[in-house]
C-alpha cells in the first residue's frame, strides 16, 4: 500500500467517522451547551476576548480557542446541532492525519497502523462527538508531538529547527485551548531529552525562536485578556490551578479511588479491540521478534513513548479533579504503542482482519446513530428546548433566566441549561437565588431585556420571588405554570 493512498485512505476514514451521524444528538448539559453558548454569545456581542455565557457573566474557565472554532463554525453553517459538533469530527479527521505523520517515523512498515487503532478505538471516536476543548487539545498536542517526533527520530536532521517550531507552534494552540493541561507531553519529552542528549539537548530543544513561537501564539490572549480584566492571574492561580489539582469543590470523581473510576474503564474500554490482541502465545513471540529485530535503534522511541503515556496519566490521577476526557490525548501514545506492537500481526494482505474491523466499525457508527436518534436524557437540551416551547408558545419574551435555589457560583455553571440558546435563540441567564446580590440581578436583566421568562428552582416559590421583582419591573409577574416542576414566570414590560 502506497503512502499517499494510505494516507488518503486515513483522511477518508477520519470524515466518515467523524461527520456520520454528527448532526443528530442534541447538545447535553452542562459542558456541550456552556462551550456553543459561549460561542453564540461571542458572535452576539462581537467580543472575542472575553468568553462569556451571558452578557453580565463571563466564563474564564477555558481560554478562548475552542469558543473561537465553534463561532466560526456557527458562523458559516448555521446556528444548528451539526454547525457544533463539524469542528471536533474535523479535528478528529485532523488527528488521523497527524498520527499518520508520527507512524512513518516510529512505525515505519505500518505508518498507517497508529491512525487505524485511535480512529476505531472507542473512546476516541465517541469523543469527536462530545463538544468539548479535550478535542482540540488532542489535535494540537498531536501537531506538538509530530514536531518533537520528527525532530528527536527523524531521519531528516537538517529540518530540526523547523520542526521543533512546530512543535511549539503546537503547543502554543494547546496552551490556548486549555492552559497547562495542554503542556502535559513536556514531561516526558524534558527528561527523556536530558537523558539521551544532556542540556545541550535541552537547549536544542528550546530554541529562541520556538518559544517565542509558543509565548506568541500561546500567551498574547492571556496579556490582553489580564489587562482589561486585573483579577484573572488570582481566579487561573486559585480557581484554575488549586481548586482543580488539590481540592474536591469541582465534584469530579475526588478522593484515593477516583482515579479509577473515571480512568481505568476509559482506558480499558475505550481502547478495544486493540490490547486482547497482544495477549496469547503468539503475540508474545511476535513482541520478542519486534524487539530482537529493533535493536538499539528503536528502543529509545518506545521509551518515549511510554514515558509520553505514564508521566501525564500519574499527573492526571493525583490531582482532584478527574473526568474520562481528560486522557484523551492519552491516546495518541497509547495508539502509537499499540502499533508497534501489533505491526507484524496485522497483515494488510490478509482479507479476514479488514472484515472484523469493517463489522466492529458497523458496530461503532450504530451505536453513535443509536444514542443519537434515541436518548434523550434531562440533559438534552435540544428535548429541554422543544418542551419549554411548547410550554410559553402563547407569549413573548427575550430572555430567560434560571433562578437556582443555590449560593454557589459553581452551581449555576454546571445546573443551567446553557445550551438552549442554540435553540431558542435567547440569552440564557442563571441567577443564584441565596445569594445577596440575586434581586439586583434579576433586576439588571429585565432593565437589559423587558419580557423576560424567569425558570424558578423547584424548591423555590413564586411568591418569593415575585415581591423582588416589583421594586425592578412596573408590569410585574405573571404565572404560565410549570415546565419540568419548575414554575414558569412571565416578568418585565
């Protein structure tokens, strides 16, 4: 098999994957609707810099890159389900490609393997369907890697420098994307770095140009967003940085066993039908021949690689805040080790491997149609949007605001159903009810909006709050009833 065809044949393979079905499921809450609203409020207000959900309430929570694609995709296809999600199939597409890239270095008979097994993996192929930043940061720290790779294994020595620039290029859209998570791969690439080639390899490695490269690109958004807002460096250095490594306020599988639970089926699961191959009799003998026959030449690549997936997963499993996308990029080590392993095994000649593969990805595109056409949880919000619809068809308004029976800001960014801006075409506003400021911003909405639709908390009465309101709105409040126990409440005008 050529190398343009199976490179065509893995871009091929990446859109099929990534676009089938991609239209389908609804955003789910709380991450795929904050992530589209914010990119609706950015196209909204045309500010760029600053994420936001709602006009009053910006969300630094994840730098902007990801707001930025979703806003541009938004842009040119339309306010819609597949507008969101065509950018995570694209840069799943993307990924494919890049590991292609590093499997002509490191899986030199194969180059074509590392692609097939993370496109036909199942946590990476369900992931292009999730909109989150964890997507776009696989693809960037796979443009890193492809960098390093070329430069530390390539035969090429003479274009080190050029791609060592993008391998901080890369970086630099990591960062930018989701801050230091982003920068993971460094810790294996610095100390297997020293080791091979002392700190005149670091210093090869760390060219003037590649960081400016990186500090350019990865950090000119974050000086212009401190400047205008003076408090981000305490919110990224507690909030972002403490409050996520060593504390449990986030609720994401914290304590001495979360690791495991969020971690060890992603990984297990996620990664068939790709690692049950490497037991048996005959796959050990084949992994012996690999090595025999590699020699010296090629231990230090797998070397790297395994310091490239343990270093950041130990990293991921100490800190307190845990979800299964988080390894993610994981993967791409995790492929590129699978493929060396099983280069001799998988013989392209041979018909019955390809049937298997062709049945097992029948299998994954009918699970993702599945779940598309046929789970609709609470925390659909396309399902959430239709009923709501349906529920004030008979009135007029421009906003709508969850009242949460919370004081917690922390509450109202995960309960509130961001994504039904998309489809509603309103501002979503969430308000937390027991906090002291809650009245004046019930108040400063209905100033900004007039008719303005208030979601009360189950827990909360609308007699409660309907004298809050009466010091703000001279039309008062009118009662629609109820949507999901929630009463409805009709203020402003």
């Amino acid at each position: 098999m050529s190398a343009r065809r199976s490179l065509y044949g893995v871009l091929l393979l990446g859109l099929l994957l990534g676009l089938a079905f991609q239209g389908t499921r609804g955003l789910w809450s709380p991450d795929e609707g904050r992530y589209v609203d914010g990119a609706v409020q950015m196209l909204d207000s045309g500010d760029l810099l600053a994420p936001a959900y709602s006009p009053d309430r910006p969300n630094f929570s994840k730098p902007p890159l990801t707001y930025w694609l979703l806003a541009a995709s938004l842009e040119v296809f339309g306010h819609n389900t597949w507008a969101a999600r065509a950018p995570g199939a694209l840069a799943f597409a993307a990924t494919l490609l890049l590991l292609f890239g590093m499997g002509r270095v490191l899986v030199a008979e194969r180059p074509w393997l590392p692609a097939l097994i993370y496109a036909c993996a199942p946590f990476p192929f369900l992931a292009a369907n999730i909109v989150s930043t964890d997507v776009f940061l696989c693809l960037f720290e796979a443009l890193a890697m492809l960098g390093f790779v070329q430069a530390g294994f390539g035969a090429e020595t003479g274009h080190a420098r050029r791609w060592i620039a993008l391998m901080w290029l890369g970086f630099g859209l990591a960062f930018l994307t989701k801050g230091p998570p982003g920068l993971m791969p460094l810790l294996a690439i610095l100390p297997f770095v020293q080791r091979r080639d002392g700190w005149r390899g670091l210093g090869r490695l760390c060219t003037p140009a590649g960081l400016a490269v990186f500090l350019l690109v990865g950090g000119s958004w974050y000086v212009l967003a401190m400047l205008r807002y003076p408090w981000l460096p305490h919110y990224f250095a507690h909030r972002e940085v403490y409050e996520r490594m060593f504390t449990a306020v986030q609720r994401r599988h914290p304590g001495p066993f979360g690791w495991f639970v969020a971690y060890a089926p992603t990984l297990l699961l996620g990664s068939l039908p790709w690692w049950p191959l490497l037991l048996g009799r005959k796959a050990r003998a084949m992994r012996a021949a690999n090595r025999r026959d590699a020699g010296n030449r090629h231990a230090s690549p797998g070397r790297f690689l395994w310091l490239w997936l343990l270093l950041p997963l130990l990293v991921f499993c100490l800190v307190q805040s845990r979800l299964p996308l988080y390894v993610l990029p994981l993967f791409l080590p995790l492929s590129l080790l699978l493929a060396r392993a099983l280069q001799r095994r998988f013989d392209p000649a041979r018909a019955t491997p390809w049937l298997a593969l062709g049945l097992w990805l029948v299998v994954l595109l009918a699970v993702k149609g599945g779940v598309g056409w046929f789970a609709h949880p609470a925390a659909d919000n396309r399902l959430a949007a239709r009923q709501l619809a349906a529920s004030t068809s008979a009135h007029a308004y421009d906003a709508i605001v969850f009242v949460e029976n919370t004081a917690q800001d922390y509450d109202i960014e995960e309960q509130t159903p961001w994504g039904l801006r998309l489809y509603l075409d309103k501002p979503i506003y969430g308000v937390a009810w027991r906090q002291a400021q809650a009245t004046a911003e019930l108040c400063g909405t209905l100033r900004r909006h007039g008719h303005t639709l208030l979601v009360l908390d189950p827990a909360i009465a609308p007699a409660a709050v309907e004298p809050a309101l009466a010091g703000c709105t001279p039309g008062g409040a009118v009662q629609l009833g109820a949507w999901r126990r929630s009463a409805l409440l009709l203020a402003g005008g």
